[in-house]
C-alpha cells in the first residue's frame, strides 16, 4: 500500500495485533503502568519520537487511547502522514449530554479525531453514520477473526462446561451469571475468565458464588487459549449496544456454541449457531439448558457463520485497500 506503514498502540490487543498483520504494517505498542498523567506523557513522547525518526507516510492507530488519536491527529500535518484510526468502542455515548466538564473535555477531544482522522475504521453500521455526520470518513471492518493457536479440542467431560468470557467490567454481568449457575445443577460447570480480584463488588461475589462456578483469574495467553477450547460452549455478555464483543469472535473461530447477550447490534451480527439472553438469571440459566439440547445444532451453525463472516470481512477489507491507494 505504500513505502512506510505502522501501527501504533497503547494497549496490547488482539484486534490491533491483526489487523496491523492484514494491513502489513510495523506493529508498535507502548506499555506504560504508572499512573493516567504520566502515563500520557511518557507514552506521547515515546510515540512522537518514534514517529520522527521512522518517518512513516501512513500510521494506524487504536482509540482507546482518545489522546493516541488526539496527538496524531495534531501532528499529521506538521510531521507529514496520513493517518487511520481504528475506533472500534470508547464512543461514551451515554456521558453524551452529560454536564461533567470531564465528558465534555473526553467528547471535543473524540469530535476532533473523528474530523482530523483521514479515515476512522469503525465496526458497524450505526457508529459509521455517527462518525459521518459529524464531518468524519468512516468505514466498517469488524474484527477480523483470530488465528488461534489451540484449535477445538475433543470434549470428554463428566459435566457440561461453558466458559463466560469476562474481564469483570461494568458492562457484564457478573453477579447475575452467578445467579444463574445457582438455577443449574451441579451436571453444569461454568469457568469464569478474567482478573475478578479487581472486580467492584468482590465482598459480595465471594458471598454468593456456587459450588458449580470456577473464576479463572487472568490466564496467559496459551492457557486462555485452552480454557475456550476445551469448552463445550462460550458465553460473551454486554450490556452496551454497538458493540461487538472479542470473545464472540473468538467462539466463532473455535466454532463452539455460544451463550450472547441480545443487544441489536450483537444479534446481528453473531447472527446464527448462538442464544441470545437478557441479563434476567433464570433466563441465563434457561438459554444454557437449551443449548445444550440442541448442541449440535449450533455447532453447525457456527461453522456456517464463520464462512460467512471471512467473506463478508474480506470484502470489506479490500474496500479499504482500495480507499487507501486511491488516498
């Protein structure tokens, strides 16, 4: 695509590890653990001084971070790129008519990159129309799905075991999954991924967990890995709408069944081979015995809907190769 092409992140994620890969882009990540303020300028730094000296004519970037994409907006001009920004959430648009100076501060600077970016990548339909509208130039490519390296693995359980991918935040249910595994009987094992100990309400979550939940803590890559293929089925819950969860589009790679919260844009999507559940316990506990009474239906299904979803990601990749030369 063109003679220097990078992709620079602040946060190590499999989304950016990918599609830099499809891209063929260099692949840069800074890592910084000390607090918020420093962390910004030292990565900020780190980032400009990069960029000075490699002198690349294209840069991806992931948002988050909004200040990644806040500085290279700034300084596409001056330093002499073009600049793609890979949006795929921290949209906040529920802090949107918020009177916080905070959510005012985080959405001028949002409203900015979207402007300055020559493209934003964004996931679906909806958020492309927002970013539209406000004088940006967006274009859709969801994940691309993962190469993993573990492949499904011969399920030989005693009892049925689903996998809840979590990373314990605000936006899953934690408690209600709990809840439901209470409903089940002890024939149903649930693992829960994801580092709990800096969950909100841990107290009450060490009070109320069954004897048939598992928490995992975080796993290494490899035993992450692992833990979904050995799994006879994956459940991934959001609350948030136009959000596209990784942990689906890892169920889909694997080709295991899944267990998907019902918001519009992941019905939609994850169209086929899933159940899709409110966060109402019973209802959890309800969809899991259901699937596995049909288990290998949907396992079919899911093998369907990932040959589905690698032509429908390749088309639209090309359409923004495309876009980029013409650029």
């Amino acid at each position: 695509m063109t003679s220097k092409s990078i992709w620079i992140t602040w946060e190590d994620h499999r989304r950016s590890r990918e599609l830099a890969a499809a891209f063929a882009c260099e692949y840069v990540c800074f890592i910084s653990k000390r607090n918020r303020f420093f962390r910004y300028v030292i990565l900020s730094i780190k980032t400009l001084k990069y960029v000075v000296k490699c002198k690349p004519s294209l840069i991806f970037c992931q948002n988050p971070s909004i200040i990644l994409a806040l500085i290279l907006c700034f300084y596409k001009k001056i330093i002499g790129y073009k600049l793609v920004v890979d949006r795929h959430s921290n949209f906040k648009f529920d802090s949107r008519k918020s009177l916080n100076p905070i959510w005012f501060v985080f959405h001028f600077i949002s409203n900015f990159s979207l402007k300055k970016a020559d493209f934003t990548i964004v996931t679906n339909q909806y958020l492309k129309d927002f970013v539209d509208s406000l004088g940006g130039c967006a274009f859709i490519l969801p994940d691309k799905l993962p190469s993993l390296d573990c492949t499904t693995l011969p399920v030989h359980h005693k009892r049925k075991e689903v996998t809840f991918i979590s990373t314990f935040s605000d936006d899953e249910p934690i408690l209600e999954v709990l809840s439901a595994a209470s409903l089940l009987s002890n024939e149903y094992i649930i693992y829960i991924t994801g580092s709990y100990k800096k969950y909100k309400s841990i107290e009450q979550l060490k009070k109320i967990i069954p004897d048939n939940v598992v928490l995992t803590g975080f796993l290494p890559e490899h035993d992450y890995q692992l833990r979904l293929a050995s799994s006879d089925a994956l459940m991934v819950i959001t609350t948030l709408e136009y959000t596209l969860t990784c942990g689906a589009y890892e169920a889909v790679a694997l080709g295991k069944p899944m267990i998907l919260g019902n918001t519009k844009t992941i019905m939609e999507y994850f169209n086929k081979g899933a159940l899709y559940t409110s966060l109402t316990p019973s209802e959890i506990a309800e969809n899991i015995i259901k699937l596995f009474r049909d288990i290998e239906l949907f396992q079919d299904q899911v093998s369907e809907l990932r040959a589905e979803l690698e032509a429908d990601w390749n088309i639209k990749f090309s359409q923004i190769v495309r876009a980029l030369n013409e650029m």
